[in-house]
C-alpha cells in the first residue's frame, strides 16, 4: 500500500497560534491557497481512496485536494488528538514536550492520552493494510495523528518524546507499507 498523510490547511486558530485538538476550526484563506497549492503538487497522482477526519478543515482540505474526482471518506479514527482541557489555549500554556511523551499518561487534564492516539493509529493502519493492501491511499488528517503514524510506522523514541517533529500545513508524508 502507498499511504499519502496530509495534515490539513492553515485555520484561524493556527494564526493565533492555539492548540485546536477536536474543536471546529475553518480554513484560513492561506490554508485554502496551501490545499489549492498540495494539489497541483499531486496533479497526476490517482488514488484509489481517500479518507479524511471528520473535522472540517480537513475535510474541506480533502475537497480542495480531489475536486469531486472521488468520493471522500470519513474515518472517525483519524480526529484529532483530543486536547481537554488545553484546547484554546498556546503551547506555551502547558507543558507540551511532556504531553507528547509516550512514557507520560497525561489524563489529567481530560484529554486522550498519547497512547491512545497511537493505539487508534495502529488500529487504523492495521485495517488500511489490510483492506487496501495493493492500493494508493490519501489520508486528510491533523498534526498529532500524523505524528502518531508516523511513530506506529518509525517506532516510538526511547526517551518517548514524540514532540520533536513538527507537521506543517498541507505537509504531505508517504509511506509504502
């Protein structure tokens, strides 16, 4: 299988700069322009399926993406982390390194931990496996569940710190798995 990984477009809470985990957040115009821009980048790229978060920036980023061509499908798995409660608040709030370290189960602060994620992950790519295994697949997603596929494909760090790659806007990651 080639699995494309797409973390959706630039929202308004990504210009002010909070942490949106599974709260709603639109589009900016720039993250429109960046969707518009990944997909003349993929012009002449064929998926066999496409699969998005059911959150609307990236769903409307797949949109953007795949013009109609085909149908998009919602895969609950692929929300976002959800933050608890430091959604609505910057990084620079909480302790972010810590809250993206494997070895820590941060509950208390009423969101999903970090091994939850990736647990969901490896559910997720487990089944993609084997449901789309001679497939091209294009996941429209967020940046903590890109980070999660991307640690269930490398491996978890030793020191569990998953914070240190960073998943830009309309950033794209493939995989043959």
């Amino acid at each position: 299988m080639q699995l494309f990984v797409v973390r959706h477009g630039e929202t308004i809470r990504n210009i002010v700069g909070l942490v949106q985990g599974d709260t709603e957040s639109m589009l900016s115009e720039k993250g429109k322009e960046q969707a518009r821009a990944l997909k003349e980048k993929l012009r002449g790229q064929t998926f066999d399926i496409v699969l998005s978060s059911p959150l609307s920036r990236a769903y409307q980023t797949a949109e953007i993406i795949i013009e109609n061509k085909i149908p998009i499908v919602i895969d609950e798995r692929l929300n976002e982390r959800d933050y608890g409660d430091f959604e609505g608040h910057t990084r620079e709030e909480f302790d972010y390194v810590n809250y993206w370290n494997f070895d820590y189960n941060l509950k208390e602060n009423n969101g999903e931990s970090v091994q939850h994620l990736c647990m969901r992950m490896d559910d997720f790519l487990k089944d993609m496996k084997e449901k789309y295994k001679d497939k091209k697949v294009l996941v429209v997603t967020h940046s903590g569940v890109a980070r999660a596929i991307y640690y269930c494909i490398h491996g978890i760090p030793d020191d569990g710190d998953m914070s240190i790659i960073d998943i830009p806007n309309c950033n794209i990651m493939e995989y043959s798995i």
